[in-house]
C-alpha cells in the first residue's frame, strides 16, 4: 500500500502547474495560504486549492499538508477574471495583490512582487485555455 501512495503522490506533484505560499485576503487580514494550482486531467478538474499555513508558510508542503484545515478550492471552469489589484489596503510589503474572480465570490491574492506574473499567467492558461 505504501508503493500506491507514493505513485499517486508522484503523479499528483507532475500534474499540478505552480505551487507555494500566496498571501489572501481574509476579512481586512491578510492570511499565509498554501496554494497548489493543478491543471485538469482525467482523474481531477482543474482547480486552485489553498489553506492557511499554520507554521507561517516557512515550513515544506509536507509539514503544511499535514496540518491543512478548511481547505478551500476555486474551480477554474467558475473564473471569469484573474487581474491585477490597485490600491489593496495593507498589502504585505514587497507584494503585489490580484483577483481571481469566480462566478461566485472575488478572491483577493498577494505574492512577491517577482511571482506575480508567473502566479497570473499561469492561473489564466488554466481558466481560459
């Protein structure tokens, strides 16, 4: 059962497109969130999962993975638009804020400033192929 485990973990890790810690958000605070971006597959659809990094988002997505509560996922068949933020209030420093907006709800993400357009181009290859 061991050797199962590890294979799905190992082809899990090649179909996801981007990974790390992005700053979210969250009633006027911002909050440090895993975040693994996965693209659509036979098995999965494509989606953005996150969750709050207990350890500051200092420690490896093995250690945040094994404390993930409340993980959220956005669908990204329900984006209607990923673009940059203006004027964010209390945007962490060395950060630039964006948006994913669902058809639901508008998520507020920030990263470092050099991750952005990586973060952006990579969240729109997926929802607008």
């Amino acid at each position: 059962m061991y050797k199962w485990r590890n294979l799905e973990m190992l082809m899990t890790s090649r179909a996801n497109t981007q990974e790390g810690v992005l700053q979210q958000m969250k009633e006027a605070k911002w909050k440090k969130v895993w975040s693994i971006l996965y693209r659509d597959s036979n098995r999965s659809i494509s989606r953005l999962e996150f969750f709050e990094c207990k350890d500051g988002g200092t420690g490896t997505l093995e250690k945040s993975r094994s404390k993930q509560e409340n993980k959220k996922i956005i669908r990204m068949s329900d984006c209607i638009r990923v673009t940059e933020a203006a004027d964010v209030d209390g945007c962490p420093k060395e950060c630039k804020a964006f948006l994913v907006e669902t058809t639901e709800k508008t998520f507020v993400f920030a990263v470092e400033m050099v991750e952005v357009d990586d973060w952006m181009q990579k969240l729109c290859e997926i929802a607008f192929p």
